[in-house]
C-alpha cells in the first residue's frame, strides 16, 4: 500500500502561491494557524476577511488533546462537512496538529500544507506523519495521514526567528548526513545565509522524497530518518520544549554519534569531525538535564521493540544502520558525558 503523495510545489511569490490555491477551487477551506503565523504569514497575504480561519496558541505543548478536541468541535459548530479542506499555514507544530485533526474529524478531510518555517519546509509537511504530544511524550498519538499538496514559499522565512531558522537548518544536516557527505561538508561551510536555503532545502526535500516513496509507513528504510531523534525528543520533552525542536534534534544527532563510537560503529575520529560540523549550527547550549527524566522518555520512545532501546545509528556520513538495540548503560554513560545530572 502506497501514500498518494504529490511532491511539494515550491512558488517563488506570495502571489504565485495564492493565485494556485483558487485555481484549485476549493469548495469550502478552513485555515489553520498558531497566533504567530496568523500575524505574520497569514494576514499580510491571505485576504484575512475573506476566509475562514482557526487559530490555536503557539507553542509545541499546544500540539495536544485540548487542541486538537478544540479544532474539532469549532469545526462542527461550523457546519464543516466532507468537502471541507483544512489548510494548515503554519510551523510543524501546526501541520501535525492540524493534519492529526484532518485525519479524524468525520473520519478524513482532505488537507495541504503550507509550511512557514524552515522545519516545516525540510521535514514536517511532507511524508504524512501527523500527532500530537501525550503526557510530555512527543507525538505519541497520530497517524499516517498525506496532505494532499504541500506548497511552499520561502518568502515566510523572513519573519522566522533566528533560533527556528538555525532548528531547520538542524534537519537539513540531518538530511545530509544520511545521504550526501560532499554536500553536508559545503553546507556546514557556508552556514550564514540562513533564511535563503535555496538548494539544500530543494537537496533535503528530494531526498526525503525518495525514501518516503520507498516506505510510506516506516516499515523498515524510512526509520534512517529518525537519526538524532530517539535522544532528540527526550532532550526535548525534557526542556518542557523550551529548547526548539531542531536544537533538540542537533544535540541528539551528536550523543547518538558517542553512543555509536561505544557501539563500535563509528570512529571517534568521525565522530569529533561530524559533531564539530553540528555544533557551527548551536555553538552554545545551556541546559541542564536529569538522566533520570531523559532515560524515562526515552524509555517511551516509538522506536523500541519489547521494552528495548533501539535506535538508528550513523556510522559515518551516508552511512546509517537501523533499528539498533543499545544497551541502557551505554545511554547513561553517554548522558552523564554530555551533561545529565543524577541517577
Ligand atoms: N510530521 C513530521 O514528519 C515532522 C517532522 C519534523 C518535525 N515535526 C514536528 O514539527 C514541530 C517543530 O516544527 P517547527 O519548529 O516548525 O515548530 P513550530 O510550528 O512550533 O514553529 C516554531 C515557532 O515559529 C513560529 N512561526 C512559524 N512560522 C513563522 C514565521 N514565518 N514567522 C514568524 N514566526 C513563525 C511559530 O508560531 C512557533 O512559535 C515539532 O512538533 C515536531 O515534532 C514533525
């Protein structure tokens, strides 16, 4: 079984983007936003008066159970039927929230995406993954579930924070990483223009792509993708997502790499090189983290057979190995090395 998914459209003005959504003349579309891209992406260009429009606070803690029962409710008192086509215009925090609510209201709208971060352009809008967060455990409620378009313009960047440019920029390494050493190493060099990702967001997308069409539903190849993931949401759960997501998926790009070297999978001569690369994108981190709260999300972790950690693993760039089982006192080992405190 496949995901019917079109490959993203990208437009190079806000009037290009807009002139293809009515030319797809969309019976009825409800707009999704958090405040902050109600403000910034979707009043200066959408016609606000216009459309109709949701708009949940910002925020990932906000990608819950509250909000998603809000959606659903604000659309039914709205009369939403079928026909109607949710537009999520937003970060990743809103394509999986409103892509979750797409999913299950009257059992399945049609919905596109229309990512206004760096995140939501590389990763989040496409592939079909949508969830919301469960007590302090990420996205561990959702289904597969494809927009049918996603549309992107990187005009949004502009408005986007320095610190979510740089958590996007985290998932385009990551990208890199698994597939194309030679342009992780001229990325990681040229690191300054941030909000102009031109052809390494086009390269980390393509890529994505590929290994999407391949496997849909993360049997077994789309698991490489999780690379920097199992350590990165726990570091994230953790911050009470105060550190951003990509931050957060940095950080666990490089404790997975000292747990790969403890694995004997890679060289820590490799290892030093790669996390140095990471660390041009966050020079600074200052967390403090319980082992003892870092291991027991990680413990909840989607990716686990049987109680036992597993995780993907990178040998070296272009070379991930998953569904690893790693031993729990390595973990802790690694933790205590990057910082955690307590038992
Ligand atoms: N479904 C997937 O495959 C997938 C992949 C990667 C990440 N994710 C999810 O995506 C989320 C992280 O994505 P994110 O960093 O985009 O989070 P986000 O949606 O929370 O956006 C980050 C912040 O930027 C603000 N913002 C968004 N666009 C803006 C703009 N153009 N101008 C000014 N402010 C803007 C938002 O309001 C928010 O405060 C996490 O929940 C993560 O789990 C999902």
């Amino acid at each position: 079984m496949s995901i019917p998914t079109l490959s993203p459209l990208f437009f190079s003005t806000s009037e290009d983007l807009l002139h293809h959504i009515k030319s797809l003349q969309i019976p009825r579309s409800v707009y999704i936003c958090d405040n902050q891209t109600q403000e910034h992406c979707f009043a200066p260009f959408f016609s606000p008066a216009q459309q109709e429009v949701l708009v949940v606070h910002h925020g990932d803690e906000h990608k819950s159970f509250e909000y998603l029962e809000w959606i659903c409710k604000q659309l039914l008192l709205q009369s939403c039927g079928k026909e109607t086509v949710l537009m999520n215009l937003g970060g990743g925090m809103v394509t999986d929230l409103g892509g979750f609510a797409a999913a299950v209201y009257k059992r399945g709208l049609s919905y596109m995406n229309i990512p206004t971060t760096l995140i939501g352009m590389a990763d989040a809008a496409y592939g079909g993954k949508t969830a919301i967060n469960c007590a302090g455990v990420k996205n561990s409620v959702g289904v597969f579930h494809p927009p049918s378009q996603v549309l992107i313009w990187d005009g949004f960047l502009q408005t986007l924070p320095e610190d979510h440019l740089r958590s996007g920029w985290a998932e385009i390494l990551k990208m890199l990483l698994l597939f194309d050493a030679k342009l992780f190493h001229e990325c990681t060099d040229t690191l300054t223009n941030l909000n102009n990702p031109g052809r390494f967001l086009r390269k980390a997308l393509e890529l994505k792509e590929r290994v999407v069409q391949q496997d849909p539903y993360e049997q077994h190849y789309r698991k490489m993708l999780n690379y920097g993931h199992s350590i990165g949401h726990a570091i994230e759960s953790c911050s009470g997502y105060h550190m951003s997501h990509g931050q957060a998926i940095c950080l666990g790009m490089q404790w997975e790499n000292h747990i790969s070297v403890k694995c004997g999978l890679m060289t820590a001569e490799r290892c030093r090189y790669i996390n140095g690369r990471l660390q041009l994108l966050f020079p600074e981190v200052k967390h403090q983290w319980e082992l003892h709260s870092l291991m027991s999300a990680l413990k909840n972790d989607k990716k686990n057979q049987r109680g036992a950690l597993q995780m993907t693993l990178l040998r070296d760039v272009g070379m991930a190995e998953i569904a690893i089982s790693v031993e729990e006192s390595i973990v802790k080992e690694v933790c205590i090395q990057m910082g955690a405190s307590g038992e």
